[in-house]
C-alpha cells in the first residue's frame, strides 16, 4: 500500500496474538527541558497487519489510516528487519 502525507513510525512488534492486529512499541527519546537529560519515553500503538505477515520482535514501519476499530489507527506498512528466532 501506498500512502501519502500521512503520519510514520518504527517500533517493535511485542504481541501478535490478535487476527489481523499487531500490538508495536515505539521509542523515543526527549531532552529534558531543566536538566538536559535524555529520557526514553514509549507508547504502543495497535497496527493493521492484513496477512498476518508480523512475528514478535520484528521492526516495522507503521502509517497512520483511517479508524478500523475503537483502538486501532495504524497500518503495517514494512518489515524493516526480521526478529532472529521469527518463523
């Protein structure tokens, strides 16, 4: 799929157990504004994955699409890199 202008993400798949659904972890990394320091800050985003095609711990980009469900806003939109231990 193809998309244009739209919102884009990497994270980590951490659970596949729905049908057609991919739970993905992104990081990222803030500045904090008084001290400077940098802090890790994470979200988790529900993503479409129509073939079921996302193994747990695989890297992935996701697009933002229309509402598909209360939770999910996202899409699957590669594989960036596989997990070692996928099947």
């Amino acid at each position: 799929m193809t998309y244009t202008n739209r919102k884009e993400k990497i994270g980590i798949v951490v659970s596949n157990k729905m049908d057609k659904t991919v739970t993905v972890l992104v990081r990222r990394r803030i500045k904090h504004s008084v001290y400077g320091k940098y802090i890790n800050r994470s979200r988790k985003f529900m993503a479409h994955d129509e073939n079921n095609t996302c193994h747990v711990g695989d890297t992935i980009s996701i697009v933002e699409i229309r509402p598909m469900s209360r939770n999910k806003r996202w899409s699957v939109q590669e594989i960036i890199d596989r997990a070692p231990d996928a099947k």
